[in-house]
C-alpha cells in the first residue's frame, strides 16, 4: 500500500503491506515514540558540538526503518521508498503529515 510523509516543503512515498497500511497512523506514533525517546541511541538524532543529543533529524528513511526493523522483523514483506521529494502528491492515498 502506497503511503505519502508529508513534510514541510516535500513529500516522500513509501510503500508498506497492506496490514501496515490500514492502521498507518498508529504506527507513526509508535515510530514517533521510539525516534524521541533519549534512551533509544539510533541515526537519526542531531547533536551539538558536544555530542548531546538536541533534536531528530525527521525522515521517511528513519520511519522505513523503525518499520523494517521493529515491526517487519521477521516478515518477508518489508517497507520501502518508492520516491523522494515529491512536489505533488496523489492524495487519494493514506497521508501521515509531519
């Protein structure tokens, strides 16, 4: 299933499976949940010139991980990217804004 991150100046689409897909906003969330937590140490952060962590670096790649890697575990189907910064999207698709 085809799902559009909107972000501020841009729009990626990923694809998830259906399952996902259906109840897309709760994972984003639980996604959300897991990307701020202090304790979780993953890419996605932004340090300071000291290296304490200040904010996170929002993107569709760190919500197809957490997916991939938390929810999709031990599922063949995996989430993936299909286009990066789209200008227009389709709307009739399942819309996470951010």
């Amino acid at each position: 299933m085809l799902i559009n991150l909107v972000f501020d100046f841009y729009t990626d689409v990923i694809d998830v499976p259906d399952e996902i897909g259906s109840q897309i906003e709760k994972y984003q969330k639980k996604c959300d949940k897991w990307l701020f937590n202090k304790l979780n140490d993953h890419e996605y952060w932004e340090k300071d010139e000291y290296g304490n962590k200040i904010g996170i670096g929002i993107c569709s790649d760190a919500f197809v991980c957490w997916l991939n890697n938390f929810v999709l575990n031990d599922s063949e189907q995996k989430a993936f990217i299909v286009k990066e910064n789209v200008q227009e999207y389709d709307s009739s698709f399942p819309t996470l804004f951010y």
